[in-house]
C-alpha cells in the first residue's frame, strides 16, 4: 500500500496511490491526514488496505496523481530523528574535519534530533540563503512508526515499523564544525528536510524489505547528472530495528515518528572509499563524501557544495525500473 498528502492547509489532505503512482483516490473518509491514520492505525490501516485494493481493480473513484502536488506525507511531524547507520559515511565525513572516529561508533548508533515542524514536499525548493553555508544533500532511507513503548528491543522495534520512504536531509556543511564544537549539536545547520511524494508499507516493497534494511540502489542525480546509485542494504550496521531501539531506550516513541538511516554509503569493492559514478564506482549520497575522497587522494576537495540554481534528485526504482516512492526533485533557490 502506498499513502500520500495532497497538499491541503497544514497537515495535507491523505489520498492511497496505486502501486504504478499513475492513481489515486481519495481516503478522506477513512483519515483526513496521515497523521490521524497513524494515530488510530490497527482500526485505519484494514480500511486502507481495502480502498488500495479497490483502486488497483478499478472500483473506487481515481484521479491522475502527480507527484508535484504532493506535499511531504508528514507535512509536520511529532518528531524527526536522524541516526548515522552507514559508518562509513561517519567515518570519511570526520575525516574531512580532521576528527578521530572513537571505536563505539560502530555498536552504538549516532542519532540527532531535526526539526520537523516543516517538512518540505517533494518538488518544494531548498532555500539557501548564502550559498558560503555549504549546502549539501544528503540521501536517505525513512521509517513511519506506530506508537512504540519505551525500552524495547530492536527485534520487537521491528514490528513498530508502518512506513518507509526517502528523505534529504539538508545540510549546511560550514555551519557544523562551530556548532558542533559547543558540545551541543546541529540546529542552524539542519534546515527543512524534503520527503519523497509517497510512504510505502513494509509488505508492498517484497524482497527489498528484508532484516529492517531497505534494499536497492538510491539514485542521485546533481544537475542531471549521475552521483550516487549506492545500494541501501549494504554497509548498513544498524538496521532500523535497532535505530528505533536506541531512540527509546528512555521514553516512548509517539504514532508518526520519522527515523533516518543517515547517508546511505557503501565502501568501495576493495574495502576503501567508493568512486564516482564517472569511474566505475557507486557514487555517493552527499557531496561532503566526494570532497573527503578527493582530499584523501588530491589534496584538497573539488567538487562544490550547492549553489542557486542547481538540481538534486533523489529516488529509487524496482526491477523493472519503475519508481517505488516517486522523486524527491528540487531546485536551490535563493532565500
């Protein structure tokens, strides 16, 4: 079952999406928003299921879906926490800052707390108000929980899990190093993270759901061109079970609570840092990865962070090359 917000006041107006993302019908009646659907999920989800079936058969009332009128499924979220599942991409990102990476960082998950009372929408613009922030994209894997209690383990977290989808994750490169260096963590260099038009139910996606790891290469593009195709199931050290486990160690976790894997990465097949998509390689899902690379091997990193003007896409697409969770399409724009 795919869900999506058409945007509508603040919340969005929720609609089911058939599975080609060509349709979608009105849910309406069944849950106004996402959000109510998540609060009241055991009773909603049946009646959803049922509505997705009938708009697969042709027997519920359907409109053409585009997915620029989407806003992000949450368009305000309870709550937005971004773990760092993809060591490696910790790893050469410290390395850019000239930063040690202690040994707990591969059993004990990094995560931090985002903003989430503006989540942006799928073809909704970055807004950058000086380019010398070092803007940056990064590409990742989202999951929707239901309510889940405090303290539970990561197998059992599993089972809280109702939603995935895509998400970039903005970040504004030179604002970190001085604010992580208050010992306190993002806020200015953290703005508004962009979700893709639709969120899927973990039975929906098949195979490439498999150990609370979403599986297949996440496409980036730049300007049109080919960044990143790194495959989301691999070089993932902690799957969202445990993510979801660590975020409520010590409280509870409320229905329609957003949780990142952090920039998906994949080390190169000889063990050491990924190559461009230009040489042959996997890429990369954000631009402060390249730069490390490029600084390990040149010297001093080449490729630019964003400016006005340019184009980051970001999506995933199953066996027939059909989009699973539609794009995540913007322009940076001028604040």
């Amino acid at each position: 079952m795919k869900l999506a917000s058409l945007k509508s006041g603040r919340d969005g107006h929720l609609v089911v999406v058939s599975n080609d993302l060509a349709w979608y019908t009105d849910a309406a009646l069944i849950a106004p928003t996402l959000q109510a659907a998540l609060d009241d999920w055991d009773s909603v989800e049946p009646n959803l299921r049922a509505l997705a079936e009938s708009l697969e058969h042709g027997g519920a009332p359907r409109e053409r879906f585009h997915e620029r009128e989407a806003a992000a499924p949450l368009p305000r979220a309870y709550q937005w926490a971004d773990g760092s599942a993809y060591v490696n991409h910790v790893e050469l990102v410290r390395k850019a800052r000239g930063a040690e990476m202690p040994a707990s960082f591969w059993t004990d998950p990094l995560m931090y707390q985002g903003g989430s009372d503006g989540m942006l929408g799928p073809r909704d613009p970055i807004p950058l108000a000086d380019e010398a922030w070092g803007c940056d994209l990064e590409a990742e894997i989202v999951v929707v929980t239901g309510d889940v209690p405090q303290g539970v383990d990561p197998m059992a977290a599993r089972d809280h899990i109702r939603l995935i989808g895509l998400v970039n994750d903005v970040s504004l490169r030179n604002l970190i190093p001085a604010e992580l260096g208050k010992g306190f963590g993002f806020v200015q260099s953290k703005p508004a993270s962009a979700l893709s038009p639709v969120f899927v139910t973990p039975d929906a996606l098949g195979d490439r759901w498999k150990d609370a790891k979403l599986h297949g290469a996440l496409e980036v593009e730049i300007n049109g061109q080919s960044f990143g195709r790194a495959d989301a199931g691999v070089d993932m050290t902690f799957d969202f079970g445990v993510l979801i486990a660590h975020l409520a160690k010590t409280r509870p976790l409320g229905a329609g609570t957003i949780i990142g894997s952090g920039t998906v990465s994949n080390r190169g097949a000889d063990g050491g840092p990924g190559k461009p998509v230009s040489e042959g390689g996997l890429g990369y899902s954000c631009i402060a990865e390249v730069r490390t690379v490029e600084t390990i091997q040149r010297g001093k990193p080449e490729t630019p962070f964003l400016r006005h003007g340019d184009t980051v896409r970001i999506e995933m697409r199953d066996d027939r090359h059909h989009t699973v969770f539609g794009a995540i399409e913007q322009a940076v724009e001028a604040a």
